[in-house]
C-alpha cells in the first residue's frame, strides 16, 4: 500500500517512464516505416509490409493497454484489502467496462487531439473534468500529459531536420518563465480563496483560444 500511495503521489517515476518510453519508440518506429518524409528512409516499404509494421503497433498497444488495465485493477483489490478510505468524488473502476470507457474516450481526444493540433492535455481537461476531478490534480495531470506531447513533437521534428532551434530557445525559456508564474500565481489565488474555478476559466480561455486560431491560421495560409 505504502508503495503504491508513493506511486500516486509522484509523476516520474521508473515503471511509468519505462511505459511511455515504449509508448514512444513504438509510435516513432511505425512512423519511420509509414513515412518518406524521414531522412534516412530510402524507399517506401512495400505495402504488405507497411501493414503488417501497423498491424505489430496496434497489438504492442493493445498489450500495453490490458497490462494497464490489470496493474489498476491490482491496485484497486489492495486498496479494498487495506480498507482505503475513497473520497466521494475518487475516480474509481469498479469493472472493466470502466477502463475501457475512459480508454474509450481518451482514444476519441487523442484523435482530436491529432487532427487539431492541441496538446492533449487541453482536450482531455474538459473529459477528466467530467470524471469529477478535482481541477487541481485535472491541471497537473493536464500538464504531464502537454509535457509528454510537447516531447513527442520536438523530437519528431529533430528527426525531420526542420527544428529552428535558436526560435525553440527562445520560446522554451519563455514557456518555463510563463508556466512558471502562471502555476504559482494560480496556486497563490487558490490558498488564499480556496476556490479552484479560477483554473476552469484558464482552461476554457485557453480551449476557446486555441480552436479560433486554427481557422484563422488556414485562412492566412490560403490568403497568401
């Protein structure tokens, strides 16, 4: 119990960054042979083999995905064991029709999530919220998840040889700074008012942000 309270209570931790390092090789690697856009790629592979590089990505997922599944229903029976106290509002999975139908939906935002171009955090916000998730833990998680998305990003595009990277200096000092100043600032208003709902405005002005300047971005394109 004592192990998994510590697991909980932190982000980076050996078993979870083993997970999303394998997550992240195997989508990288699919890409290489999906893709002639990669360097060092010489040719397109053919098409059997091109399927069957998707068709070993989707069950890599489909058993990271079960071994997910049965690590949080262990968790769940030492909790119960131990006589866990759950607050009201706990996300808990009681079945596994349960993981399967946030599973289900996190596929759904992950595809928005491709097709927009919005980090994944900011869509799964409003899904997490819907869970009742305390906006606290909804915004940290929020933020391991853009993390993870932003490195997914930047290293496709180091691969891609089109990394401007005296512009990505400039605008991960800023990012630091800002992301910085706008957790403590938030964080100070929410010990002093006790009200949390000063994040859902963020997330919302952010949201609304983000989906206005993707059409303005496609008509400046198609002006110029």
């Amino acid at each position: 119990m004592e192990k998994i309270m510590h697991q909980e209570s932190h982000h980076f931790i050996r078993s979870r960054l083993v997970y999303t390092g394998v997550c992240f090789f195997s989508l990288f690697i699919t890409q290489y042979y999906d893709d002639t856009h990669y360097t060092w790629i010489k040719k397109k592979l053919p098409f059997w083999e091109s399927e069957l590089v998707f068709v070993l990505f989707a069950l890599v997922m489909a058993t990271l995905t079960k071994l997910s599944v049965s690590k949080v229903n262990r968790i769940h029976k030492v909790k119960q064991a131990e006589g866990y106290d759950y607050d009201p509002n706990d996300l808990r999975f009681d079945s596994v029709s349960d993981v399967l139908k946030l599973s289900f939906f996190c596929m759904i935002a992950s595809i928005l999530c491709g097709v927009s171009g919005i980090a994944g955090g900011m869509v799964l916000g409003p899904l997490f919220l819907q869970y009742n998730m305390i906006p606290q833990v909804m915004s940290g998680t929020n933020q391991y998840i853009t993390m993870i998305s932003s490195i997914s990003v930047v290293t496709q595009f180091i691969m891609l040889k089109q990394l401007n990277f005296e512009y990505a200096k400039i605008f991960g000092v800023l990012t630091l700074v800002f992301a910085y100043v706008g957790i403590k600032g938030v964080n100070i208003y929410i010990s002093r008012s006790g009200k949390q709902s000063v994040i859902l405005i963020s997330l919302t002005v952010v949201l609304i942000i983000a989906l206005v300047s993707l059409p303005i971005k496609r008509v400046i394109e198609q002006a110029q």
